[in-house]
C-alpha cells in the first residue's frame, strides 16, 4: 500500500471516530427534559449568586478600616 492510502485511510478513520463521539453527546444532550434543564440552570445561577454575595461580603478586621481614598 502506499503511503497515501494509508494516510486516506486514517483521515477516514479519524472523521468516523469524531462523528461517534459528536453523536453520543448530541444523544446524552437531548436525553435531558426541558424541565430538568430549567432546574439545573436555576440551581447553577443560585450557586453563582451565593458565591457573589460571599465574594462581596466584609471579611473580619475589615471594618473600620479607610476605604482607600485621600482625605
């Protein structure tokens, strides 16, 4: 065989092997209700939210203290 062939072999190889993959996630993807896709982005945003408000929230020994401006 020559090297080409070879080569053309492995290109074909390799574009059946993604499409494999790319359907199996488009099947996992699909395989979610509407319903449960709503609840799971409500529970992503809470966790966002509550990471925020943590993120944001005056550590101790903070209080007090020069917000960083000249006077």
């Amino acid at each position: 065989m020559r090297w080409w062939k070879v080569l053309g072999l492995a290109g074909f190889a390799g574009v059946a092997a993604t499409g494999v993959v790319v359907a199996r996630a488009e099947r996992r993807r699909r395989a979610y209700t509407p319903q449960e896709i709503r609840e799971r982005l409500h529970a992503r945003l809470a966790e966002q939210d509550a990471g925020q408000q943590q993120a944001s929230a005056p550590g101790p020994g903070t209080l007090g203290a020069p917000s960083g401006g000249s006077a």
